[in-house]
C-alpha cells in the first residue's frame, strides 16, 4: 500500500466500508484517498461498492439489491454484517422480494442517489418521469421509498472529541409544571443546560421566561457551579444569542458577546437545523426530561430547582455514561482543572438600544442628554449604559465613540471636545424661522442660542412650535414680554401662553356687525317669494 494509516483510521475505514459506503463517501467523511482506502477494505476482505452510472437504466432483472454475506467471521461484540447497516444489504428477505418485483427497481441505483441528497419520495418521482420515461405511479415509487429506507439501517453519526475544559453545549428545553406566583395556576418552565464536552458534566437552571439579560446571567451562573469556564461554547441560533444567522459571520447579541468575553470564552453558534452539532446538551437535556422531571409538579421554582440539584448529584453525575464507559463525576474532575479561572469581579450588565443624533449633537438615553462627535447628526448608533456610565457605539464597527458619566433627567453630558467651532446650518435655519415668526420671537431664540449654544436647539423647536397652537402674533407678544422681565426661556414663554387669559369679545348696542331687523325682513321676504312662470301674463 502506498499510504499506511494509523491503526485508529484503518478500523473507521473498514467500519465504513461493512456499512456500505461508496469510496467517495468514505474520503469525504475520513479524509482518506479513495485508492488507499479501497486497498485495505479489499485487504480486509470487503466488498467495494462498484462505481455509480448517472442517468442509466438497468433490465428489470437486473435492477436488484443483492445481500451479500459477510467476508470474514465478525469480532466479539460487533453486529452481522446484515445488521444495521446503511447503503447496505436489506434486513429481511421480505424486502428483497419487494424491491425486486417493484416497477421502481430497475431505477434503485439512481433512487439511492437522490435519497443521500435528502431528496424525498415526490422529487424522485418527477425526476423519474422528466428523465427516465417512468410510467408507473407516484404510490409505486413512495411505497418503493419507504421499503428501501425500512431495509436499510440508520446512519452512522461521529462523536465529536474534545479536549478537557475546551467546549461547553448550551440550549433550552421545557421544564417542569410550576406553580406561578401572581398567577397561582400551573405554568410550563423553561431549563436551561449546559454541558461539558468532555466530561458530559451539565448544570441545568430553571427559569420563568427567557430574555437577553437571562440567557447571559444562567451563563454566569453556569460558570460559577462549574467552578470554571469553557473556552468554547456552541449554541443554536436562538435570538437571545445570535441576532443574526450566518455559517461564517454570525451578529451575535451584544450583551451576551461581552458576558463570553468577560469570562474568556467565545460563542461557536451551530449551523441553522444542524443539531447533531450540539448533541450532547440535546441528550442532556432529554435526559432531564424523561427521568427526574417526567409527571412531577412543584409548588415554586426554588422546589423545583432544589429537586433537580439533588438529582444532579444523586444519579446524573454518579452514572456510568454510555458513550464514555466512565463515571461523570471521575471526568469533571481530570475536566475542572482545565478550565478557565473565573474572573475576580461579576460581568456588569448594561441595557442597550439605537438611538438618533439629534441636531444638537447629542442622544437621548432615560430623559437626559449626552454629546457625540461632530459629524454624526442625522445617524444612528448604538448605546449601551447602566447606573453609572452611557457608551456610545459605531454600529458598522463598535468602536466606541464616548463614554459619559449618568446625568439626572433634562440634563446636558456635553464634552468641549463635541462643541462645534461655528453654528452649525441646521442652527441657522432655525433662527431665520424665528426671524419670520416675529422681532420678539427672533430675539428671544437668538439669546437662547447665544446663552446654551447647541444644546439650546430644542428650546428653540419648542419656542417656533407654540406658534402652531398659539398663532405668531401671541407667541410674539408672550417672547416680549419673556425679555421684558428677563427671563428669555421656553418654559416662561409657555407658561405664560398657557395662563394668559385670552380677550373675550364683545359687542356693543349700537355696532357695525349688528344689522337692523329690517335687513333680515326683507331677506326672508325675498327668498320666500314665489318666482313667476314664464309662460304666466299679468290680467
């Protein structure tokens, strides 16, 4: 042989080859050459499949699957040949028989095509028709499918390997019936597992309702039961984790990024409907499922919780573990020291939104106001801020732009930095608004802007919009008095406006609007006359 494999690949060779896989498939799923590895199936004595013929047909006696008996007497513990085996040779003779007297059969080697493609009953029997001039029904052909999936054994699925302390598996599945708190009626939990790739250790959490915040705090508190971090850890593309769904640049949810990364780990989220991916936390969490939790109700979630900690402990981590051979708890413990150290301090959790910058150059977060970097007006970014700070972020890079201490509602957080040189031309058509809408008007926003600068541009908004419900000539008069007295402010203006008692009118006896009674006699009089027929004469 030109090629020597290692002792391990040679077995997954001729395992694969006993169930019945192409040499195409073979190096696909190994890696191997298909020359080499048809060297030592023929060496181990075992059969290898004959090249495909795309888009021909065989004689209808010809058109069979042959069940050919093992080689070589199988070693102790291993299946027959005829046992479980996919692409292989049928279970039962009576699926044989089937297959052979099918008016499908002289289309099986092309049927099996389309099947490991995952093509289903329907597209292989429209395809039959366009291509092979197909007569029969599309029962002959479904019925055709089935029998030759029921004949065939399930596919072999690799166990993925990893290093102690490298991978975590994390997903949601459905939790016990708890007695909720407000509502005092049963209601469907929500549980959340993580697994261990190595050691299959898990830690499962149970929850009300999932969020953002939650998904990344059961992380934290995952972390912590561990003792230690994952350096990886795999997910579905659930929203609370992966905004977007990408095979090679997923958007990950901002808060959950930065809770992984304060902890030392990455996500790795799973291709969309690839769960074998994530296997392991898909078996643990239908463990859960179907032993500890199946039939039981709880009266709160602390019960609950408390039931499946003492259950983890009991009999979760004290098994024998099927794939392993080896106690849970005898392989966390080699897996826990390999595992990345907790930080000294818990991750500090922000909320985070869009916001717009307004003409001011500043963005509005819970009532108060903080400065962006000139250039920005009109566009959005991202915000992030907790009890303390308020962080301004690119969207297209994240790149943060400012970081503002909290200010108290109605408030300016303005850098001297962010103050712009001149006034801006969004500024200056603000005050030539004013300068239309009256003297008064246009003095009163000019000292507002001299006074406050940009930040004193919604003043100006508010001061140009009680126009509309107060009309010009009023807001006018309301901005001259506002200077009179020395309060140049848009409060004043309004408040002014809003409890200044407006002139009643009246009117007098004697008054132009008033016409005499006689006007209306003769108005009625007129209209209430009969208008004379054409063709009527006077006598």
């Amino acid at each position: 042989m030109g090629n020597v494999l290692s002792d391990e690949k040679q077995q997954q060779v001729i395992a694969l080859g006993r169930l019945g896989w192409s040499l195409r498939r073979i190096e696909e799923a190994t890696g191997v050459r298909r020359e080499t590895a048809s060297s030592y199936l023929k060496a181990a004595g075992v059969g290898v499949r004959p090249p495909r013929r795309w888009g021909k047909t065989k004689p209808a006696n010809e058109g069979t699957i042959e069940v050919r008996p093992a080689r070589e007497e199988p070693s102790a513990g291993a299946k027959p040949a005829n046992e479980g085996t996919t692409g292989g040779a049928p279970r039962s003779c009576a699926a044989v028989r089937h297959l052979r007297a099918s008016i499908v059969a002289p289309y099986v080697d092309l049927v099996q095509q389309r099947l490991e493609v995952g093509r289903n009953a329907r597209a292989v029997y429209e395809e039959l028709v366009d291509t092979q001039g197909y007569t029969g029904s599309y029962i002959s052909v479904r019925r055709f499918v089935r029998t030759l999936r029921d004949s065939q054994g399930p596919e072999a699925k690799a166990v993925i390997h990893t290093a102690p302390g490298e991978e975590a598996q994390v997903d949601y599945g459905e939790g016990p019936m708890v007695r909720h708190p407000e509502t005092g009626k049963y209601r469907r939990t929500r549980m959340f597992v993580l697994t261990l790739g190595y050691s299959r250790k898990s830690v499962r959490l149970l929850c009300w309702k999932s969020s953002s915040r939650t998904w990344a705090q059961l992380h934290e508190e995952a972390f912590r039961r561990l003792g230690g971090v994952a350096r990886t850890v795999v997910l579905d593309n659930l929203r609370e984790g992966v905004l977007a769904a990408d095979v090679y640049e997923p958007a990950l949810n901002p808060l959950f990024r930065d809770v992984l990364a304060h902890y030392g780990a990455t996500a790795l989220p799973a291709r969309v409907r690839h769960p074998d991916r994530k296997g392991k936390v898909e078996s643990a969490v239908g463990h859960a499922q179907r032993t500890p939790l199946k039939g039981l109700r709880f009266e709160s979630l602390q019960d609950a919780q408390a039931y499946l900690d003492a259950w983890e402990a009991r009999w979760a981590d004290t098994r024998i573990h099927g794939t392993t051979k080896r106690q849970v708890a005898a392989m966390f413990s080699e897996e826990c020291p390999k595992l990345l150290p907790l930080p000294v301090e818990p991750f500090r959790y922000y909320a985070f939104g869009e916001r717009v910058v307004h003409l001011d150059g500043h963005v509005e977060v819970e009532g108060a106001y903080y400065s962006v970097p000139p250039g920005h007006i009109g566009r959005k970014l991202h915000v992030q801020w907790d009890s303390l700070h308020v962080r301004l972020l690119l969207p297209s890079s994240g790149l943060l732009l400012r970081e503002h201490t909290r200010t108290p509602r109605g408030h300016h957080r303005t850098r001297e930095e962010d103050r712009p040189s001149h006034a801006p031309r969004t500024t200056l058509q603000l005050l030539e608004r004013a300068a239309r809408a009256g003297r008064s008007v246009a003095a009163l926003c000019t000292e507002v802007h001299h006074r406050e600068g940009e930040t004193g541009t919604r003043r100006i908004l508010g001061v140009l919009s009680l126009a509309r419900k107060y009309g010009t000539a009023a807001l006018d008069d309301a901005c001259e008095v506002a200077l009179e007295v020395g309060v140049p402010t848009y409060r004043f203006v309004r408040r002014y406006l809003e409890r200044r008692t407006p002139t009643p009118v009246t009117l007098r006896q004697v008054d132009p609007l008033i016409r005499e009674l006689t006007h209306y006699r003769d108005v009625i009089a007129r209209l209430t006359q009969p208008t004379p027929h054409p063709g009527d004469t006077e006598t």
